[in-house]
C-alpha cells in the first residue's frame, strides 16, 4: 500500500525512518512498522486511531527520536498496512503483540502511548503475555472503554436512543469523505478538534484522516460501536496516564474520568481546556512531555521505578493542562 497523502513540510511532517519492516499478525495480516531513533535509547511505541496512520505522531515522533527508539505501526487497513477482513479488538491486541515481537528484544520494557483506537488497542491487550513482558507503563490518550456512540456529542442533539441511532449513522457511514477542502476542513475541526486549533493541524489531521479507505473507516466504525473494554481496563495494570481533551465530541471528557476511576495503577491524568479529540496533533509539546516523564520515571534501565502517586490528589498548570496526580 503506497503511503499516504500527508503534509510535505513543516512541524507535522512524519519523520524518515531509521528503518521499515513487516511485523506478522497471529492470522497473518501485514503491519507496517516503522523505527526512529538509536537503536540503543529507551523504546517507545506508538499506536495511532481510527482512520489515521503513523503520520498522526509526526510531532511526538521528530522530538522523541532525539533520544529515544521511536516504534510506530499502521493499524490494519490503516495508511501502509493492507486491509483484513477481520476488525475486532482481539485483532488489535493480536497486531500490538506482533509489534512488540517483532521490535523488542526478550524482556526489553518500553513506553506504550496510545491514542483513540489506539488506546483501545493498549486495553485489548492489557492481559496478553507479550503486552506485560514488555509494558513499563502506558499513556492513554483521548480514549474510552465502551459506550462511545451513546456519550459521543458530534451532533448537536439531546442525549437519547435519536442521537445514539443518528451518530452511529454518520460515523459508520460508507460515503466517501472526497478531497481535502475548506468545508472538509471545517467539518473535521468541528468534530474532532478544539476550536483553537491551527489551520496547520486541521490541516495535517485531515489529510491523514481522509486517506483512510472509506471500507475501512466502516468496518472499523463497527466494532467501535459495540465496544466493550472495562475489563481491559482493569487488567491495565502498569502505570498508566491519561490525557484528554475537554471539548472532545468523540470520545467525551468523561470517558477519561472513567479510566482514571477504573485504573488499578492510574499515575496522572490532565484535562486540556478547550482541546478536542486529536491531542497529540493539538497539544504535541505536552503529550510528548508526558511521554518522556513515563519513560524517565519507568522504562529508564539505570534508574529504578519510582512509586506510583499517592492517593491525595494536587493540581499543576501546565500551559493551561490541569494536572491531577494520583488520580
């Protein structure tokens, strides 16, 4: 699969990799991994969300690389890697371990950061042996376990069986989302962004988002629709953040509320005023410190672990983020 059409210059250009391969799936699906950085630095792996592509960490990805082993992968069906014709969670936990297989070497930790789907993905595979070999700590990002049509406010409607019925119509939709215009723009920033959002983030975000085949973005809208994690939350047992945006119409801010209350070792969670749902893209500096602090704090060899937070709660602004630890 070629790669997909994306921004050619500027800060959410996806980085050249160190190198590319081919990670193989338990039923044998493709997936497109890509390494960045030495391949002696802490590791970090990245999983992106529903109708993106590795390009969406192009951000974290260019400051990361500095010092860290970037590992980031294509879902299936997503930007380099081929469509399947199964979409399950099971499936996204299957892909993730390939990953990890095929990058890390036995008993190697690494920092698992994931975003929407990609999020999902970290709960699918939360109880799977290779998932905790390997997990030194997780960052959910914008994410929920279950109920994401129901809380989802895309449409402007009362909360209800109407607009549960209608929102699972348009994100399951089968229509083609056409080129990237003005209008295409607006209603992807509307959507999925906060409304301070720069013109060079919608921008990058729709490009990556409109390259996704529109057979893929369905398949896929299904089995979010039915989605039920909790228990891979509660299996989530490495240190895990969240982050979230607060006008996040996709995966509401109360979902990550949810996370926090459910995670047996939650380390951190920072609410965004005014973000939406594609914080990586929207706030790159910030999530890309939270990053480097979980790997610092948990995946660094030549320091040991540091006690999760205690249980009384503080409250920090950072550039404009309420963080609050030991959630």
């Amino acid at each position: 699969m070629s790669r997909p059409t994306h921004e050619t210059h500027g800060a959410y250009t996806p980085p050249v990799p160190v190198r590319e391969l081919i990670a193989h799936s338990a039923d044998g699906a493709r997936l497109h991994v890509e390494v960045h950085g030495p391949e002696d630095a802490p590791a970090v792996v990245l999983a992106h969300g529903w109708t993106c592509s590795t390009a969406f960490w192009a951000a974290q990805i260019r400051d990361l690389a500095a010092d860290h082993r970037v590992i980031a992968y294509d879902q299936r069906g997503h930007g380099r890697s081929p469509a399947s014709d199964t979409c399950s969670t099971e499936a996204l936990a299957d892909d993730l371990e390939a990953v990890l297989a095929a990058t890390l070497a036995p008993g190697e930790k690494a920092v698992l950061a994931g975003h929407s789907m990609g999020g999902m993905t970290l709960m699918a595979a939360s109880a799977r042996p290779r998932f905790r070999e390997h997990a030194a700590a997780a960052l959910l990002c914008s994410t929920g376990s279950t109920r994401l049509v129901e809380e989802s406010r895309v449409l402007p409607m009362r909360a209800g069986r109407l607009r549960t019925r209608v929102t699972g119509a348009v994100l399951g939709s089968r229509a083609p989302l056409g080129p990237v215009t003005p209008l295409a723009r607006r209603i992807l920033k509307y959507a999925t962004m906060g409304p301070g959002s720069s013109p060079a983030m919608v921008d990058a975000c729709a490009r990556i988002v409109h390259a996704c085949p529109r057979t893929v973005r369905h398949a896929w809208s299904a089995v979010l629709a039915t989605l039920d994690l909790d228990r891979g939350v509660r299996e989530l047992r490495v240190p895990t953040a969240v982050i979230a945006g607060t006008v996040d119409r996709l995966t509401p801010v109360v979902h990550a509320r949810s996370l926090v209350a459910a995670l047996p070792n939650c380390v951190g969670s920072t609410e965004l005023p005014g973000l939406g749902h594609m914080t990586p893209v929207e706030a790159p500096d910030l999530v890309t410190a939270r990053i480097r602090e979980l790997v610092t704090t948990y995946a660094r060899p030549a320091e040991p672990p540091k006690a999760a937070a205690g249980t009384e709660n503080t409250r920090t602004a950072v550039e404009g983020a309420e963080i609050k630890e030991g959630a």
